[in-house]
C-alpha cells in the first residue's frame, strides 16, 4: 500500500473512533425523544453535570464549597478523601437517578399533553438551570478526570498494523474502550426497546400520551426511567469526554456536534445513532485530510453541518428514521 493510502486508512479509523464519542452524546437524545417525542435541549448539560458530579465525589470535594466560603469567610475544599473511580461512578449514576425523579415531580408531570415547542422550552430552561447549578455545586474551573481508563497511543495496534503495512497506526486507547463501551450499550438498549415490556411502553407514550394513559401506562414512570437511562448514557458520555479532554464547561457543547449525528442516523433509532455518529466521524476527518489542504483547512467545524443539511433535503427522516406519511 502507498503511504498515502495507508494515512488515509489511519485517519478513517481515528475518524470512526471520534464518530463512536458524537454517538455517545446523540443516544441520549434518541431515549429522550422516544419518551416523549421532544428534543432535549439539556442532554449535553446532563453530560456536563454527570462529570462534574463524578470528579466531586471522587476528589471528596465540599459541596457548595465556593458559596459557603464566600458567604461564612471559611476555606472549606474538601472533605480529605478520595474516592476509588468505581465507587464515584456508582455514586454519580444513583445522583443521575435522583435527578430524572426531580426532573419528572418538578417539570414533566406539569406538562403532560401539552405541545411539543413547551416541552421543547423546558429542556433549554432545564439545561441553564443545570449548568448554572453545576457551577455552584462543583466549580466552574478545569478539572482533570480519572477513573483509570487507558489513554495514550495503543501499543498493540501500532505493533500490529506495522507487522502488516510496514507503517504502524496511532489510535488511542481510550477510543477502543469508548467503541467497545457504545458496542455494549447499543446492544444493551435495542434489546431493551424491542423486547421488553418497558420498551413498548416507552415507544407508545413516544406516539401518543393519552392513549398511553388509557391503557394503563404510567407516563410518570416511563418518563423517570428514560431520564435516569438518559442520564447514565451522559455519565458514560460524561466518562470518555471528559478523560480526553478534562471536565469543562465547554462540555456542555459537545451536545451541538450530536445534532447532524442525529440527522443523519434518525431522531427515533438507537442503532441510527452510532451509525450517524460513525459517518460524522468519519467523513469530516477523511474530508479534512483530502480536501482541507486545499481550501485552507478548519473543515471539521462545519463539515458535519453541511451533511447533514443535504440529508435534510433528500432525506429528512435520516437513514433509519420512520418515514412520516399522512393520508389526506
């Protein structure tokens, strides 16, 4: 193989593993918008919060530290321990739990059956509040993320793909632990939607609430458990983002990069999303490497978007979305 061919290669799979981290973030939005047939606007800041919320527990960081001391004059920071990573992880993921319960009594069960733009509304008033709240919980400054995953150049693949190709592959290890964990958690809920009791419930409060309560659904019910899987999805989301990148508040925004995901693999599929994610991934870094040297570069931050329109165009409901036909 050429060199050329052989960076290209490299850069398709660094591409398919950057893909896998977008489709982390958009499964969380397909859960959401399978529930209640809305966008939800706060999925990033869940995200943001869930990370935030696991580097606080496990760093044995004060709560409410800044506005306690600002307030009292008290140097408080810490609690002096520091918790094992999968002992903050359960913790985080039982306060993600408690925050759909909180979500549901507070703003859902107020607008049941009430148009999708107010529900819409609710998810952006939600993600200011969390972000802000996240803020005051936490702190608003950089903070590094470790629970123990690998990171750096895998050895294995580059020792590998030397022995083949004669020139060796640098993925990153933490990209193989993300594709594997999205593999499981694809799995996990395709099964859960489609064959189980739940599942259908969820998809029949998806079509319509009413009919749902009139069979004896509980909306209450399925809202909170879709809003805690949601949640575990942007803790695990949470997890991958912040390790490559630390715990910021411009991680909140990774929720932009899920949108085109979303449009090209469907609103309403699970597998739609990582296969969204993976196209996404892919083609924006291939279109950097090819054609980027040509216009001057910086084609990833807009590449994803100009896809996605032309999916808009000629197919709307996204490459495993339900086609919507009305009857007149």
């Amino acid at each position: 193989m050429t060199d050329q061919l052989l960076f290209a290669a490299e850069v398709t799979l660094n591409g398919l593993m950057a893909g896998v981290l977008y489709a982390l973030v958009a499964l969380g939005f397909v859960l959401i918008f399978k529930a209640s047939g809305i966008f939800n606007y706060a999925q990033g800041v869940l995200a943001l919060f869930a990370a935030l919320t696991l580097v606080g527990f496990q760093n044995g960081q004060v709560p409410f530290a800044h506005l306690i001391n600002a307030v009292f004059g008290g140097h408080l920071q810490s609690f002096g321990w520091q918790l094992p990573g999968a002992v903050a992880i359960v913790l985080t993921a039982l306060v993600m739990v408690a925050l759909a319960v909180l979500i549901e009594r507070l703003v859902l069960r107020h607008l049941v059956n009430q148009a999708p733009i107010i529900l819409f509304m609710a998810t952006i008033g939600l993600a200011y509040f969390l972000e802000g709240f996240g803020d005051i919980l936490w702190g608003a400054d950089i903070k590094k993320l470790d629970v123990g995953l690998p990171q750096g150049i895998s050895e294995t693949v580059e020792t590998l793909t030397d022995s083949l190709f004669g020139y060796g592959f640098f993925i990153d290890n933490l990209d193989i632990v993300a594709t594997l964990v999205a593999a499981l958690l694809v799995i996990s809920l395709t099964l859960f939607s489609q064959f189980t009791k739940y599942g259908r419930a969820l998809r029949a409060v998806a079509d319509d609430h009413q009919a749902a309560l009139s069979v004896g659904i509980s909306l209450r019910f399925i809202w909170v458990m879709v809003w805690s899987i949601a949640g575990i999805v942007a803790l695990v989301a949470g997890i991958m983002w912040g390790t490559k990148s630390g715990v910021q508040f411009s991680l909140s925004l990774i929720a932009l990069k899920a949108l085109p995901v979303l449009m090209l693999g469907g609103f309403t599929s699970i597998p739609g999303a990582i296969v969204g994610g993976l196209i996404i991934g892919m083609g924006e870094k291939l279109f950097e490497f090819f054609v980027g040297p040509m216009i001057g570069g910086a084609t990833e931050n807009w590449f994803a978007y100009v896809l996605a329109l032309l999916f808009l165009v000629f197919r709307p409901q996204g490459l495993f979305g339900e086609r919507i036909i009305e009857r007149v």
